[in-house]
C-alpha cells in the first residue's frame, strides 16, 4: 500500500535506481516501481541473472520507460555501473537475497548492480527478502551488520508466512516501510552519521517480591523507533531497554534492564562516551523500599500497606554530569501538557524535551502513533501532529540536528 500521507513531491524529480535480486519476492518489485513512478520518480532498474529467473525484464522495462540492465557486457551504454551510480539520488536494493548482502558487503563486483554499488556515494537501501533460518544465519548478520555500519539502511523483513510455508522472519518489508525509508533518505541522507546515540526505552519493573512487580503501560515503540531511525539516518545507538513485549531493532547495541536503578547503571556507564542521551524510557518515579525475598503471603490479610521510595532521577542526574552530550527527554503527561514539559525542560537542565500528550484518542502509551511538541531550552516550539512513531522519530531527530548539534549550544549546555 502507498502511504498517500506523505507529500508526492517527496520523490518528484528525483532519480532512483531500482535493484532487484533473485528472490521469490521479485514479483513485489513491480508494485514498488509503480509506486515509485506514481511519486515522480524516474527509476532506471538493474537485474541480477537470477531475478531474471523469476521476473522477465521486459514488465519492468514497459513499466520504467528504460532499458533494464541485466550484463554489464551487453548494456546500450558501455558504462551503465558508472553512468548510473552518478544520476542516482538513492538506490534500493529489493529484494536483495542473502547472496547480494554478502556480495555487497565484501565489496565484490561480479554483476551490474554490486559493480554499480562500489561507484555510489548517494543513500542506499536495502530490502531482504529470504527464509527465517537464512536471515538469522550469522553470517547473515554479520554482512548487514557491516552493511548498516558504512551507513546503508537495510530494513528488517516482516515476520509472516514465507515462500517454504514456514511462518518466520523473512518476507519482503513492505511497500509502505521502503517508500518511507527512500523519503527519509532523499531527505535526509545520513546525516546522523558520526553521532554515538544513547536511547533509553520501555518501562522499568520495580520487584515487591520474586513474583510482583510495579511497572506502567510504556511499550517501548517510541524509544525503539527513535533508535532504528538514528541506526538508519547513519548514527550509531546503545539503546538500554526496560522489559517490551516487541522485539528490539536490529543492528544497535541492546543492553536489557529491569529495574530504574539497573537503568541508571547502565546508562551511567555508556554516558560519557555518547554524543546524544534520548531518554524515551518510563522510568518509575517509586519502587518498594523492600522487596521481600519471599512470595507475599495473603494471610487473612484484607489490605495491606506498601511503602514506596522515590528512585533516582537518570535524566536529572546525567544532564548535571555531561560534558559536551546533548540531552533530550520525554515528558508523558495527561494534562498541563506545556507547562508540566517546561517545568521538566528548566528543571533537569535538558536541550529538549518531547511532551506528549498520553490521554491522546490514537497516540500515546502501546499505540503505534503518537502526537507531540518538542520544545527547546532557546525556546523554540515544534509540533508534530498525530503521524507514525517512526515519523515522529525523524522529526525528533531532526529537531535535535537542527536545534542542538548543528545550531549554536543553548543556554542549558554545561560548559
Ligand atoms: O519527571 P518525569 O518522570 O515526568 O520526567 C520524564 C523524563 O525523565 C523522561 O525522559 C524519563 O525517561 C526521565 N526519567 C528519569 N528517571 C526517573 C524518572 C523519569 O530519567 N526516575
């Protein structure tokens, strides 16, 4: 499905190159070209031998309105991998097979598209589609691990039925998911690039006994797609993770915590060699003062007190110790939003903060969208309205590019 949101003229005027690969999936491809087409794009497609197997160049040629190139021999132009490297404004790669990211991330040129690869200096993006044990093979992991550190974003493939009949991590990402990544990267290609990101997500568990604990609704999906769109706008990320029920993002470093104080360790110790703190965690403000070593027992007992103790403040205490980082909070509220935000923004001695209203109809707390304003120490203001997590993501990014790493520092910033 198109994102119909997005503004057309995203990709108008822009010139792609379309890779497909020998998957199953490369039937997929077709609808993503006239996607692509539909957004003004021109695309020029490259095809591998084995995704000539599935699909005829010809469909793909009829619906581009160019020569597909398939033999760096025979092509009309005598240097295809060089002509095109140079019009591209982005490549995608999709379906890419387990085959093209190990060719890709050797570096090995046996075919018109990694040729052409070795010759791009424009964003590439990357779209695996192949069976659950090929895309858990470390192997596998480790080629897109080296693909994603020289700052290619390659997504993750859905979970669902696959090709083999098995159900398992592997399907083609879809549509919707690769036109995102290529506006993003049109947009804003790699421009975190260089920057060292600490992103703290999900809720904190506060054991009462060795069964109970205290903890919130927090889902992790904000702090989380904060973390894939840095990993994918070029930057590196340690994201410190309270217990989610949805699975990390791949290609960052995963430090799992339970408790605010394990939190607190956690980011204490990676602080200091971070550019950027983003703070997505809902960190407990109380926990038990005791937990009992036992299971608490009802005993007749028709109510019972507990005795809760404030715990440590992370974000309060990292901001007083920073050096050069740039830190960035949240502020979950469910009313006074600006005012309770600004209070927080002055209070913890933040660059920014992201209020969101948690009460929100279709945003907040599990949901996969979200509304917010970001607010600067310099005072400046941007809302964003009710859009993707993953989008809200880029915005809080680009707010911190624009307002705090390439902007004179505010007068929040330790000096
Ligand atoms: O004061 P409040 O908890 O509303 O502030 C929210 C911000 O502070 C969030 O960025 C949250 O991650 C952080 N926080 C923290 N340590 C706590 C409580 C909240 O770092 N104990």
């Amino acid at each position: 499905m198109v994102d119909d949101a997005r503004p057309a003229t995203v990709l108008g005027g822009k010139h792609l190159v379309l890779g497909v690969t020998g998957s199953i999936a490369a039937y997929k491809a077709v609808g993503l070209l006239r996607a692509l087409r539909a957004q003004g794009a021109t695309v020029s497609v490259v095809m591998t031998r084995g995704a000539t197997k599935f699909m005829p160049p010809l469909t793909f040629e009829v619906l581009s309105g160019h020569r597909v190139v398939t033999d760096l021999f025979e092509a009309q132009d005598a240097m295809p991998h060089l002509t095109m490297a140079e019009e591209a404004d982005a490549v995608l790669v999709a379906p890419a097979t387990a085959n093209f990211l190990a060719k890709a991330a050797l570096g090995l040129a046996d075919d018109v598209l990694t040729t052409m690869l070795l010759n791009v200096r424009c964003p590439v993006i990357v779209a695996p589609a192949m069976d659950g044990d090929m895309w858990t093979h470390p192997t596998v992991i480790q080629h897109v691990d080296t693909l994603r550190a020289r700052g290619v974003v390659v997504l993750d493939p859905e979970v669902g039925p696959l090709a083999s009949g098995r159900v398992a991590q592997g399907r083609l990402p879809t549509e919707a998911k690769i036109l995102e990544a290529a506006h993003a990267a049109v947009l804003s290609p790699a421009d975190w690039q260089g920057q060292r990101v600490l992103v703290s997500a999900g809720p904190t568990q506060e054991p009462l006994d060795p069964v109970r604990f205290l903890s919130n609704r927090s889902s992790g999906k904000m702090g989380y797609a904060i973390a894939e769109a840095v990993r994918d706008r070029g930057g590196e990320v340690v994201l410190v993770t309270g217990p989610c029920a949805v699975p990390p993002p791949s290609g960052v470093t995963i430090v799992p915590v339970n408790t605010a104080s394990e939190m607190a360790d956690a980011l204490s110790h990676h602080f200091s060699s971070c550019t950027v703190l983003i703070m997505a965690a809902a960190v407990a403000d109380f926990r038990p003062r005791v937990t009992a070593v036992e299971k608490l027992k009802k005993q007749g007992k028709s109510e019972m007190e507990l005795v809760l103790e404030a715990t440590p403040d992370i974000l309060a205490m990292l901001s007083a110790r920073r050096t050069s980082q740039v830190v960035v909070g949240f502020a979950a509220e469910t009313e006074d939003l600006l005012s309770h935000a600004k209070d927080k923004l002055k209070g913890k001695g933040l660059d920014l903060i992201v209020a969101n209203d948690v009460k929100q109809a279709g945003g907040g707390f599990g949901s996969d969208d979200n509304a917010a304003v970001i607010l600067s120490a310099t005072g400046e203001q941007r809302v964003c309205g009710l859009m993707a997590k993953r989008q809200l993501a880029d915005e809080i990014l680009n707010a911190v590019r624009d307002l705090c790493l390439m902007a004179p520092r505010g007068a929040s910033l330790v000096e």
